[in-house]
C-alpha cells in the first residue's frame, strides 16, 4: 500500500476537462493527482524554415510551471531570461510525442503550439501534459476538419504516457511528487492506442537497474497508458476514418 | 445598452474562488467576466537588498498571461528572453496596490511574492489581477497569524481595482477587450475599502479628455470598487483588529 | 516656502535649448532645475509591423539615463542587458504623450524615434523628457515640412507635462528629487495648449489620498503645464495651420 | 552489410587518446569513427547552492560543438546568446552518466566539471562523450587521490554508452550521421562495467516500435557498451578497490 | 589644405569643460571639433573580486554613445541586449589608459568608474574620451585628497590620446568623420605627459603600411598629445608632489 | 636565456597541421609551443547587410577558447550569455587580418567564416590564431577555385602575426603565458609576406615605453613574421598568379 493509499500498479485519479480555455483551437485542463495543466492548441499558419516549401506541417510545444506550482515558488524563466535545461528536455518530449500522433504531411503548411502549461506539480508533469496535449490536439484537429479547412482528420493514433519507477524495492505506477523525489529509477514512456512504443526513458541518477526490473517496470507503464488511452477515447468517436468530438465536457478516471 | 447586455454602469459577472492552489500561502482564481486570473501569494524570508537591516517586510508582484490567453497566440517572455514593457507597467502597479494594503513595517523582514497568472484575457486583467490580489495576500497574512508567526494581521484596508472608459460618447465601467480596443479614453482606478484612492492611471492615447469628462468616469469606477470590495468583505471577518477567514470558498457578483 | 525657495504653485527654472545636437531632425537640451534631458528626434522611413501598409506614421519614445546622472552611480542597462520596469513606464508614457501631438494619419509610414537621455536627474525626468520632446518633434515635423517631405506640419497641438506632490499636507508643484523621495502622493500630468489631458498617473505608493486632494493637485499641474506651454510657443510661429520656428536658440522661465 | 562497410552489430573504430590537454587534471580525445569529442574533467572546491554544508561532492557536465563540427556551419550559442535545447539534454544525460560512476559522497564538497566538446559531429556524440568522459573523469579521480587530496577513488563502476537504432528493417549498432537521419528509431544506451543499466533513451520520432523491437535494440547496445569498457579498462589497474593509472597513452578498437 | 581648412598637422578646435555633471566626482564635457562627450567618473569602495584583499584600487571604463550622436540613428546597446565589439574594444582601451595615469597601489580598496557618454560622434571619440576622463579623473583624485580620504594625489602623470592617419598620399592628425571613413591607414596613440607611450593601435584595414609611414604619423601624433597635455595641465597646479585645482572652468585649443 | 631555453628572438617550436577537420573547406590546427588552436573556413553564400548587392564578399572571425585551455577553468560565454570584452578584441583583430589577405572584391558576394577554437593557451592565441587561418582561409580559395567557384584565387599576400614583449629589461620574441603575465609591455604586429605592416597593437598596462623600446620590439616582430610566412610558404605554390596546394600535411619550424 502507497501513502496515498494507491496499489503499486493504480494510478492517480485521473481527470481531462475539455475546452478549459475559450479562444484556443483545443484545450483541456488535465489533472493526475494534485498535478493539474492546462494544455492549449494554438494552430497558425506557417511552417519554421527547415520545413518550408514541403507542404507540411509541424508541431511544436512548449512548456512551463507557474511559480508556485510547487512546494516552495520558482524563478520565472522570464524573469531568468534564459529557459532551463529541464524544461527544454520535458517541452521536446511532448513535441515529440505530438508529432507522432498526427500525420503531418496531411495537414498543409501550418504549425500547431502545444502549449503546456503547469497550475500544480505533484510528479507527472510531462506524462499528464503529453495525455492531455493529445485531446487537446486532436480537438483542434477536428475544428480544422470542421471548418473546412482540413479534408480528414490525420490523426494517427491515440498518444499517452505515464510515469513509473523503483520506489524500495518496489515498483510503483505513475508516482507523485514524494515518491518520484526518492525513486531510485525513475522512466516515462508514451505509447499509443494500438500499443506501440513512442519513447522510453528511463534513468538511475546515481544509481542503476537491471533489464528485469525495466521490464517489470515497462509492464506497468504499458497498463497505465492503456487506461489513460481508454480515457482520451471516451471524448472522440471515429466514424469512417475521421474523428469526431463526442458531446462530453469531462471525463474520469477514479 | 451594452452589446454584452450590460448597463453603462455595471460590471460584468465576477467571481472570487479561494484556495485554488494548493501549495501558495494564499491563492485565487479571480474571474471578471471572460477574464480569468490566477492570484498566487508565497512568503519568503528576507528582502531586498534596499531594505536589509530596516525590520519591515516587502511585496513584489509578478504578471504574465499564457501564451494562448487571448484571442491570438503570444510569444512566452521567456522564450523572448525579456520581459515586455506593458508586463512591467502593470506587475508594478499591482505591487503598488498590494502595498497601500498592508503595514509592511509589521511583517518583519518578510516577502510576499503576488503572483498573477492571466489564463484567460478578455479587458480589465490588471484590475481583476489587483481585485483577486487582495484576498490571496490576506489569506497568507491569516495563515502567518495562526501559524504565529506574525502576532497581528497588520492589513489596512481591502484594496480592488476596475477599469472605466469613454467609448462613443459614453463612460462605461469595466472594458472588456473589444469596447477598449475601441476606447478613445481608458482609465484604471484603484481604491480601498474606505474610498482612499491608491492610484489613477487616465490615458487617452491619441485623444485627449476634460476634468468633466475625467470626474464623470471617476465617479463610475468608486462605484465599481464598492460592490467589488464588498464581495472580497465576504470572505472575512474582522474582530478587534484581526482579520479571519470565513468558511467561503468562493463568492460571485452577478 | 520650499527649501529651494519656491513658492508651493512655482515651477523651477525652465530652460529649453534648441538644436542641441547637429544631425539630428529635432533636438533639444531641456532644464527643470537640476534636471538635465537631452530629447532628439530622428526620422525613419517605415513603421512597425502592426501599422504597415495603413499609410500611417508612428512615434516610439525611448528613455535613459547617464551611470551618473543622480546623486550615485547606476549601472547601465547595456550591461545588465535588459531595460528595467522603470525606464519601460517612462518612455511608453512620453510616447503616448507625443501620439496626442501629432496627427500621425499625415505623415506617411515613417518613424519618428524620440530619444530622452538624462544627463542630470532630480527629479522630475519624465515631466521634463515630454515637455523637451515635444519641441524637438515639431521641430522635426517643421523641417520635412520645408524639405517638401511633408505637405503640412500636422500638429495637433502643445504637450507639456509637470509633475505635483503631497509633502507633509502642502501640495507641491514641480517637485524636485528631495520633495519627491518624501512626497506621500506623486502625479504627474500631461496636458495640451488647450488645456485637454492627455494622461494623469496618480498614486500613492502605501499612502492614500481623497478626491478633494486630487481635484487640488491636478489644478496646480495645469498652471504649470500653461505656462510649460507659453514657453514651447516662443519657439513657434503659426500662420494659416502651417508652423514655422521663430529664429530662437533658447529660451527660460525664471 | 552498411555503407561503411559494418556487420550490423559492429561498433566504428573507436580510439581514447589520453592526457590530451595539459592542464585539466583529466582529459581525453575520443574518437568513434569520425566524429571526435575532447573530454576535460577540472576540479573546483566547493558544490553548488543546493548541496553545500552537506559534505558531499557534485559532478556538472558541459557540451558543446565547435561551429563547424559538422558538414554546415552552426552558429555559436555564445552568439547566439542562450544554449538551445539539444545541448541541454544531451549535457544533462552526460552528467547522469558521470554522477552514476562516482560515489560522491567520499569526494568532499568538490565540483568536477566535465566538459565534452566536440571537434567533429558524424553521430553518436553523446554516447563519444559518455564513454570518453568517463576516463577522463577516473583519471582525475586518481590524480586527488595521488596528491593525497582524497585517500581512495571512489569510483563505483566503469560506464560507457553507444547509440543503436532502426534503419530500414534493420537494428544497427553506433549509428554513423548518415545512418541516424534515416533512423526511424533512435536509441542511447549508458551502462556500467558489470553491465548495469544507468540509462535508457528510445525515442521514434514520428514512427514506434514494439517491445520485441526494444529488446533486441538493447541485447545490440549491451554487446557494444561490453568492448566499449574493455577499451575503457585497458587504461586502469585496480588493486585492493583503489585505481590506479596504467602507463598507456591511447588505446583503440578496430 | 584639409576640407574643414585644417593644416596636416592641427588639431580641430579642443574644449573641455570642467565639473559638467553636478554629482560625480569628477566630470568634464570634452570637445574635439564636433566630437563631444561627457566624461564622469565615480569612486566607489570596494575592487573586483581579483582583487579583493590586495589593498589596491581599479580603474573600470565604460564608453556609449547616444542613439542620435552621429548622422543616422543607432539601436541602443540596452535594446540589442548586448554590448558590441566596438564598444568592448574602446572601453577597454579607456581603462588601460586610465590605470596608466593612476598609481593604483595608493589609492586603496576603492573602484573609479570612469563613464565616457558620447553625445556628438565626428571621428576621434575615443582619443578625446581618454583626453576628457583624465581631466576628470584627477579631479576626483583631488577631490578625495581634498576630503581626507587620500593623503596624497597619486598621478603619475598626465595622460592624453589622438588620432593620425593616411587620407589619399597625406598623413593627418586628429582625423574627423569623413577623414576617418576614407582613410586607409588608421592609428590612435595614448602617451604621456612626459612624452612616453602607453598604447599604440594602428591598422590598415584591407590596407598595409610601411614602418617608414607608421614613424611618420607616430610623429605627428605625438606632436598633437603634447598640445593636448597642454590643455589639460591648465587646470591644474602641482606642488610639492600634490596636484591642486586650478581656479578654471573651462580651456580651449584653437 | 629564457625560462624554456629560448634566445629573446627565438620562436617557440611552431606547428601548422593541414586538413584538421574533415568538413570545413579549410582547416588547420596551429601550435605555437603549447598553444594550440583549430582555425576552420567555412564558406557561405551571402554577404552581411551593409554589403549586400555590391558585388564583392566578406571575412568574419569569431574566436573561442574551451573552458579548460588554461590552467583554471572559464566559464563558456554561451552560458554566460554574452560574448566578453577580449573575445571581441581579438575576434575583430582577426577578421581585420584575414581581411587583408584576400581581394575581396574577386570572391563574389560570399562570407568566409573564420573559426579559432582554441584547444589550449599558453599566451600567444591571437598571433597565432591569425597564422593559422592564412593558411586555412587560403585552403578554401583554392578549393572554390578547384571547384570552379571563383576563376583565380584573390590571396593578395602571406598575413601572419607573433608577439613581443618587454620582460624585465629584455625585448622578448613570441611569449608564452608566463612570461606575458609578467611583461611590462606587450605587443602584437601582424605583418605580410613582403614585409608590409597590416596591424600593430602595443600597450603597456600600467607602464610606458619610448619610441625606442617600440623600435626594437617591432624589428624582433618582424623576424618572426619572416619566419612564419616561410612556414606558411612550404604548403603553396604560386604559379601565374593562381594558388596551388602542395601535397604536404604539416609543417614544422623547430
């Protein structure tokens, strides 16, 4: 039994609320746990330098806590003036992420913002913004299909992550800030709706792991994502290859 | 009547949510219609450089808007590298507000960090920001006073802000974005409890205006700010000189 | 009286210099007591992104001061390598300031730069730099105007602007660096040669203060931006809409 | 059979040159095939902020490419004034990595700074800079240990790192530049001596891959971090837990 | 004949302008032709970490110009974010300059900041820099001689700079704006009042010299240093080793 | 004798290595004793904006050293943001060298980017920075030429640079970094193939020197340059005004 009551392999409750902003082509407010974002789809036009003239498009996200997301506040990278090695690691993985759930060359010269952006941190931060960022694309997606703009909807698969780790010796699902704060081995992955691998992470600052507990430890996650992709479902339907918004404003997982 | 169905003299629906963080020391989230803002207090020992060794506390506040808070999307700050000039105007004059609030000189050597994080922009975001700026510093001076760290709840008075604008021909109280695009005159009040003015910033960029004209939209904002005061009172209680939280977790105007 | 001498409604001594420096298009070095402003205007084909191809002009306002312009050493913002919150209030408000003078739907989609740098502070930078400035732009305006650039000298009318105060219970105008360090109440006011405002920012840093204080400092700004304006107009001469420079190299209020 | 003319799972010709620089009290030239990385470990008293009084050491990693590492010319980040985010992460995975080979608790409240610039980019520079640094940072280890600063080496493993990945259908050991663009699966493998893992990064951007994939991408990685450590132990004698230097210049795998 | 009339061998007209600036301690307004700048220097305690516990002083310069100092305007320093190369290169030269004419061993722990502002730019700012802040320099040597902070005035000498260079076939002193854009050798020597050198930068930008032509405009520069020490010994009277203020407030080179 | 057994007019041993890197159109490394820099040409299409459509092309250099090329380590200017005042020193000197070099009225309206990293410094890195780079910039010229990019190779002469300095009482040829931290006067020529000067930097930091000391320290300068153009020479072969390369690797003056 974990602090928080949660067996090794539950997650947090879970919690995605659609359409969290008013101006924004997609967004949602997703919760695990305490940790809550709010990720917003902004869709411009336009592609950055290395992509022009291709006819496709591109995605890019960004990511950022408000200072007092945590326990104690943070400097503001503003105020820095210089964006931290932290964030630039966890906004490509996102990006990355994003880009593998969308078939680019289907969607014109156009570039989609993801941007992420953390209320509250209690661990898991990346893993909720990326099963967030995944509705929130995917609605503006359809938005793009519904105006006409786009003649399909590209969207490839459903794109989810969780966080897992070695906790004592235990293996423990989606960990929330104290138990990520003293995880010998700490691992993200994002999967997709089918199963596939997106990407891996995993690592022992200071200390090191076998390949038998990273898979025990893959196993878990695997579970995880597979609920968390179960809730990104439960927002869309998918009729003759395109995607539609289903008429939900919310959705749980407890 | 205004196209949002209001009379000149109205203000639009606000709404106070307290304790919407989780980790701040007081925490809101402030909506004055479409505009919503998130109100963050952190107290940090210690103080700057300016007021070391002088016993008397400071308060600083920080503002920014998400990138997508708007109608179109944004460049972060941080991504710029440097914090705007319309940013530094008005994080100043929140910090301003925050000070005509509280004793500083009964703090001790104490920061309050005001943090105000535009999620939503739709007019008025300085003075939503200073209106729900108010209860989170009280929160957090409550929160020191029964933790006993502070012997008194050294607030002066309630401080709140709104905006007031010629648009046409008429004074109209609390601008959303589109009657301030149109503005000819635009002007902030802030004020206290009592009816003291904290500060007037009058600008008619590109026009000009009369003392006629400037006491008519004085007149409008006082009356803004006493129903705006009234609704921070119901979150209070004042019983010989201290302040207590009453059991309100949010409050509305309608 | 005040410790300079000056009587509560009495400006110091003003002194504008005209064509202070040889290649700009309109310079001045401007005097308020102690408080020495060069203002430089300089004109640029072309205007910034958001006006272009509107057939418009734009005004952009930039302030600073010398390392050693006060009474200790400043560090300059080229080392910090950011403009700080101060200077960004400053010269958003004499921009503003010199908008209301022109009509700047007649000048073509050109830039008029205005540079204030301060070679000497006390007190009173800001209300200086605008009413400088404003010399130093019509100056600029009259000479595209004899160079056949321009068809007319499309200005609107005088700006000038002065700062007034609280000290102990007396209002003051024109405060220098002591009387503003100790001022409960600090206002600055920007009015035209007719006696319409451009812009009031009144505020009382942890002080507060009533309508009637207000209604009493705002008349004694307007005396002393009338005759701030009387000065201005020795430099000019306007016949049928047109102005002219009368052949004056400088010109004081004493 | 690849273009270079490897066997699949056939590392490039690897080479360590030792002492490569004067001063630092570590420092080597790696080489894998071409690409070629100078690896400098120096030593500072004290650790940052964060760990002082708590008597133990850090270790901070560092990378960069020279300009014209690679087949264009890349503008500096010292230039361009912020360090972007790929050198973010791969500086912080090469910290991991050297934090994960140290027992810093037994160095005293030290710094050792390893620095991984890399003078030619034909991939795999990351996983170069890894497996170079590492000896780099033993001989420094050795060097306090020799001048009697520290009384042994706590140095808990050898730890070397390789890339591995999916080209076409096949799954190639040490990719090549040329190799890694056409990647649809890229992954870094970091593991110690008795072959641990320290870190796992698989990543697909726009493509995934299943478990089955995974492993045998990982069974390839182990197989080339095993001679990668070999090449590593070739330059160290370890007798009684202590390291010491054996008098070997440069070692090579061909 | 040069175009402004000069001979080969003249300087432009010289003016410096005593105590300039109320506050520092120490000012000048330097005249070269056109060329003016403001010369101030500040003592503060307290040397630069190298230094710190040495028991000696440093001399720091900092050199700008104003936006609208020559004929176009320049973007700000502050504005760009960073310093430039030419900014680097000359203040870097002023301060060499000024630690030649200071004996910093006697000075204490202190810091004199020396702040050369360009107002006007026609060729030779930096030469007429180093001549002004000399004047200004020992005015605040002086001055804290005078306040008991010294007990003696430790100038070891006067220090002056000029500009020489070949224009077409002519070799010219003092070179102006235009002289400087078209001259094909350019060379700025600083030397003593004593005759002796402190620097010599002569370059040929796409251009080469002989040792012949570099003797030659060495001589000349020479010559024109030793009329500018001249002018700067008028302002001062050196008795018994101790340099005193003459009663002078302004001297002239015609 | 010197320290390291020199004779006072006595180069350090000096290397070129040809071909250092395998992507930039030159390279070398350079050794200057125990200094050892990477000089890489890279070629671009384009011209910077001041020269754009004039037909001709352009030389910039920038210069770097690895954080541990000395005995302490620096911190790297990307993270510090900014570039420092000596880099832009001799950056600038560099470009101005190489920039004498070439006719750049014969290249085309392309930039050669000149690249100095140096690896590791024991005084002299500027000298022979600029040494190097001849010989790599014109390894690129004669590649374009090769490749029938440019129809003559425009080298205009050999540039190479040394050091000099007075030590003591003694006149010193090309010092190293101990002997330039004690030198009184310290100087750098930059000198062509037949002799001509290109630059002259002398200064003497806090001491003075006679036109005497500079003869004698400029006659040793040229020695060397004589030598080092005869090391640069052994790689060329000039036929009918056009460059060639001569199958040669790496030259040595011992």
């Amino acid at each position: 039994m974990r602090k928080d009551g949660r067996k090794p392999n539950e997650l947090r409750p879970i919690k995605i609320e659609r359409d969290y902003l008013k101006y924004a082509e997609g967004s949602v407010l997703v919760e695990f746990g305490n940790t809550k974002v709010i990720c917003a789809v902004s869709v411009q036009d336009g592609v950055p330098p290395f992509l022009k003239g291709k006819g496709q498009g591109w995605i890019t996200a960004e990511y950022s806590m408000l200072p007092r997301a945590g326990q104690t506040r943070n400097i503001r990278e503003s105020v820095a003036g210089r964006i931290g090695g932290r964030t630039h690691e966890i906004q490509r993985m996102i990006g990355r992420a994003m880009r593998t759930a969308l078939d680019l060359t289907k969607v014109g010269e156009r570039t989609f913002w993801v941007d992420c952006d953390v209320l509250q941190a209690d661990g898991g931060t990346r893993t909720a913004s990326i099963t967030g960022a995944f509705v929130a694309l995917a609605d503006a997606v359809i938005k793009l299909y519904n105006e006409g703009i786009l003649n399909s909807t590209p969207i490839k698969d459903f794109v989810a992550a969780v966080s897992v780790g070695i906790v004592g010796d235990e293996v423990l699902l989606d960990l929330n800030f104290e138990e990520d704060s003293s995880a010998k081995v700490d691992m993200n992955v994002v999967a997709t709706g089918q199963g596939m691998i997106s990407e891996i992470q995993a690592m022992g600052e200071e200390n090191t792991f076998t390949k038998e507990q990273f898979d025990k430890m893959f196993a878990l996650a695997m579970g995880g994502i597979k609920q968390l992709v179960e809730l990104q479902r439960s927002f869309f339907e998918i009729k003759g290859g395109i995607w539609f918004r289903k008429d939900i404003k919310q959705a749980r997982l407890e």
